[in-house]
C-alpha cells in the first residue's frame, strides 16, 4: 500500500488564485481516489484541479462534467502553468 501525498502547498495556493482570477469558485478536498498526482508528488511539486461532475458522481462509466465546466478546468490549468513558468 502507498502511503499518501500531500499536494505542494505553493501550486494549491497558485491554482486557488487563479480561480479568483477568473471568478471560479475554488475549494480545497482531500482526494481518496489513486492518481498520478501520488507518484509524481515523489519527484516535484504537484497539485489536482478538480471539476464538478453531474451529482458528485466520479470515477465512474456516468461520470459527466459539462463542456463549460472542461472550459474551466483547462483555464484553471493554463493560467497556473504559465504563473509556474513565469
């Protein structure tokens, strides 16, 4: 079993700003779920950005997010990838 990640506190603190930036709502959760984000937190700073899904409903075959809440995430990505590389 591995033990768990904790997500870099600078990127967490990064992706909250720019969701404010864009008027997104922003929450910080502690995902239970087995990602990516667990092995490469092992190697540099990580964060998720999470959208909503229809009915909290995640990780499953009816899992759905609307195009505009993609739109968001992928925002939410771009802007704190290019804050990062500044």
């Amino acid at each position: 079993m591995d033990a768990p990640a904790q997500c870099a506190e600078g990127v967490v603190n990064i992706v909250i700003a720019v969701c404010g930036e864009l008027g997104l709502p922003a929450k910080k959760m502690i995902s239970r779920a087995y990602h990516d984000s667990l092995f490469m937190a092992q190697v540099c700073p990580a964060s998720m950005i999470f959208i909503p899904c229809r009915g909290g409903i995640s990780h499953r075959p009816d899992e759905y997010s609307s195009p505009e809440q993609i739109r968001n995430g992928v925002l939410v990505l771009a802007h704190t990838l290019a804050k990062l590389a500044a």
